[in-house]
C-alpha cells in the first residue's frame, strides 16, 4: 500500500503542567493575568507544548521532550513559541505544513473566554494560517476535578498536508 505525499496526516498533542501561585502565566505565548501559572522549565507555555507535540506527531517527528531537552542549555530559557517556530521549520523539510488546528484548555484558572479572541490569533500568526482554521476553546470542570484546580491541561490535534 502507498500512501501519496498530498494525503493529510493529524496529529495529537497532550500535556499538563501543575500550576502555583504567583508563577506568571503565560498562555499561546500571551501573558495573562492570573494569580497562578505554570510550573515548568522555559515559559511553561503549556498549550504551545501541547501543540508542538501534535506537529511533530502528525510529521512522524520526534516528541517536544526529546528534541528540546530540559538540560540542553540551547533551549533553557526559550519561550515556548521558539518550539512551535522550530517545529514549523522541520515541517517545511519533510514539505508539510499545517491545514488546521484544534486545542482544548481545561483549567480552572485562567477563565480562558476572556483571553480566547487573542490566543487564537497568536496561534493563527505561529501556524501561518488564516483565523478560521485555528480554534481554541476553555473547558473548567466547574468544581467537578480537584486535578483540574491544581492544574491546566492542554489537548491539541492538527492537520497537516502537503506544502506545495
Ligand atoms: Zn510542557
């Protein structure tokens, strides 16, 4: 069986950083008000994380982990943009590019519905696509998760195809 280069491919992106007071946070590489952020090595941008994995995953890449190691002084202090960048440039060698993305926050805090409009369009200008193919949406679980207090978790699927 072979599979011709223009077929779209989807991609899985998953993760999930505790968050502590008093931690910035900053969210699709937009810095929010929030009493808690994201604990984690470079920004803790964890739906950049998130993301990047869905792009390399779709691309038959290595994973975040393994391509930006927490101990490899090239990336220490990176903003999480900086992955999704890099990732974007790998794409371009294997000749893909992203068609689509969808994301899911599931937090408590930040009430992501305010910041949405904005994170959305970062992501739009990181992927290189119009608006309509990037979407965003909150999810708090209304009490409903201690996890989901302590925590924001991200999960994002993207579609790629071929570039030309
Ligand atoms: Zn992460």
């Amino acid at each position: 069986m072979s599979l011709a280069p223009q077929h779209p491919r989807v991609g899985l992106g998953w993760d999930r950083h505790a968050v502590a007071a008093g931690r910035p946070c900053t969210l699709a590489g937009i810095p929010l008000q929030c009493s808690v952020g994201p604990v984690g090595h470079s920004d803790g941008d964890v739906l950049l994380h998130a993301l990047t994995d869905a792009l390399l995953g779709a691309a038959g890449l290595d994973d975040l982990g393994t391509l930006f190691p927490n101990d490899d002084p090239q990336w220490s202090g990176a903003a999480s943009s900086d992955f999704v960048v890099h990732a974007m440039k790998l794409l371009q060698q294997e000749n893909l590019r992203p068609l689509s993305a969808d994301l899911v926050v599931i937090c408590e805090q930040p009430r992501i519905g305010q910041h949405r409009a904005q994170m959305r369009n970062r992501l739009a200008e990181l992927l290189e696509l119009p608006l309509d193919r990037v979407n965003l949406k909150g999810k708090s679980t209304e009490g409903g998760s201690e996890a989901a207090a302590s925590a924001i978790e991200v999960q994002a699927v993207v579609l790629l195809g071929a570039l030309g």
